[in-house]
C-alpha cells in the first residue's frame, strides 16, 4: 500500500521579492527542473490573486500524484530537514487534520537559500501531504506520517 496519496506544494511571491529565484527553489523543492516537469506529467501553475492592500501576489503550485514522485519527494525532504525539525514534525500531532492531510511549513527565506528549515510564520513554502491510511483513522494517518519521518 502506498502511504501517500497526493502532495500539494504551494508558495506566494509578493510583488517585492524576486519571482525566478522563488520559482528556483520552488522547483528545487519539487525535485525537478523545469525541463523535467513535462516529461513527468508535473503541473507547476503560477496564479495570480488579490493580497493584502490589493497587491498582486503570485502563486506558484504544483501536485505530486505518482508515488514515484511521492517518494523521492519525502527522501529529499527528510535528508534535508534537522534532526531537530523531524522531531518537531513527530512531535506535534496536530499536523494532522481529520481529512489525513499532513501539515509542514518550511521557511522561504531559507529554502532561498537552499536550507530547509521548519516554520510557523506566514512566510513560506506550504507542504500538504495526503497520508493514505487503512483504516481511515486520524491513529492510523499518524502511524503512517511517523514512519515517513523516521
């Protein structure tokens, strides 16, 4: 059974900061260049909405659907994150909500920079990880995400 139905990945690029180094590491966080997204089937949209005092802010998203995708992602992430940080994600188990939708935030700054660091703030990459569980229980959903960050 695969343990991960979908993972969702969005960022929001205020009109101040630079769109192409966002895009970088948004791609860079997907675990593919731009050249590959076709070739593997991966949508990145870039969406324009309305943010706070009617500012354009753009938005970059992209789904991992296919479990290859699914675990190279998780590997990629888990290699990157702190020690420290994965503690922090098996720590607190209302990362999780009732739909199995798994919770991290990683801060944009520092992803800019190629770090991955966890957040709270506002100011980030958004991950949301559909966990697959059997049965479709919150216990088991969280069962599922400890071992995917173990």
């Amino acid at each position: 059974m695969r343990p991960i139905n979908i993972i969702h990945l969005r960022v929001f690029c205020n009109p101040e900061e630079d769109k192409e180094k966002i895009k970088k590491a948004f791609l860079s966080l997907l675990g593919y260049d731009a050249s590959e997204l076709d070739a593997e089937k991966i949508k990145l949209t870039e969406t324009n909405a309305k943010g706070f005092n009617q500012k354009t802010i753009l938005i970059f998203e992209a789904s991992l659907e296919k479990e290859r995708h699914s675990n190279k992602f998780i590997k990629k992430l888990n290699e990157s994150l702190s020690k420290e940080d994965k503690n922090t994600i098996l720590s607190q188990e209302n990362r999780l909500d009732d739909n199995m939708n798994f919770f991290v935030r990683l801060d944009k700054d520092s992803l800019l920079d190629g770090k991955y660091v966890l957040t709270d703030s506002g100011s980030c990459f958004h991950i949301l990880i559909n966990i697959n569980a059997h049965p479709r229980k919150k216990e088991a959903a969280w069962t599922v995400a400890k071992q995917l960050f173990n």
